[in-house]
C-alpha cells in the first residue's frame, strides 16, 4: 500500500472530513445545524475512519509476521492456509482484517500468528 499523503497536515485532513460530512448530508442544513449534532455527526465519521485506519494497519502487520514453521504445541511442520478474517473489538467499534494462517495436521490446529504477536 503507498501512502500518497506526503506531507498532508491535520488541517489538511480536518477540510476533508469537513466535505464529507457535507457531501452526505450529515449535518443537515449547515446555517442551523446545532453543535450536538456537528459534535456526534464529527464523532461517528472518524469513528468509522479509525476502524478502516486499524484494519488496514492490522492487515499490514499481519503481511510482515514470519511465517509459524513450526506448531507451537508439538514441534511438527505447519502448512499455509489461505488468509482469513478476523473481528476485533475496539474502542471505535468492530475491525475486521486479514490475518495469515498455518495448520499443524499433527495436531489437527489452526494457528494464527499475528494475532498473538501483536496481542490480541
């Protein structure tokens, strides 16, 4: 993934969301539009913004673990499996990525090793 934002500055981003949120209709009317509802609408957007921001980050981390050669719990050779997606439970509300997997046929396993490295 390239990260074109050289160097865009929060402000920078701030006029982004800001154009969202009027592009959507989320603040209704701009000239009556109450701070409650600026404040909430403001809140729910990066809300959404800081879990796809996790996820991504989340699947990135999981693309440079080293693959598990070895099962953990007997010792044997894992074989890679495909990718799968995993919930979390976050601050901001559920992220979903992807995440590497092995299987131990020894022990009849799955193990997901990024998941542990990075504590979860």
């Amino acid at each position: 993934m390239e990260l074109t934002t050289g160097s865009m500055s929060s402000d920078q981003i701030a006029d982004i969301v800001v154009r969202k949120l009027l592009e959507m209709g989320a603040i209704g009317k701009l000239a009556t539009a109450t701070m409650d509802t600026i404040e909430t609408e403001s809140i729910s957007l990066m809300d959404e913004v800081t879990r796809n921001v996790m996820a991504k980050v989340l699947a990135l981390q999981s693309s440079e673990t080293q693959a598990s050669q070895q099962c953990p719990k007997c010792g044997s050779r894992c074989c890679d499996k495909p990718p799968q997606g995993k919930l979390l439970e976050t601050r901001r509300g559920k992220v979903n990525f992807q995440t590497s997997v092995f299987r131990c046929e020894a022990c009849r396993l799955d193990f997901f090793p990024s998941v542990r490295s990075f504590g979860v």
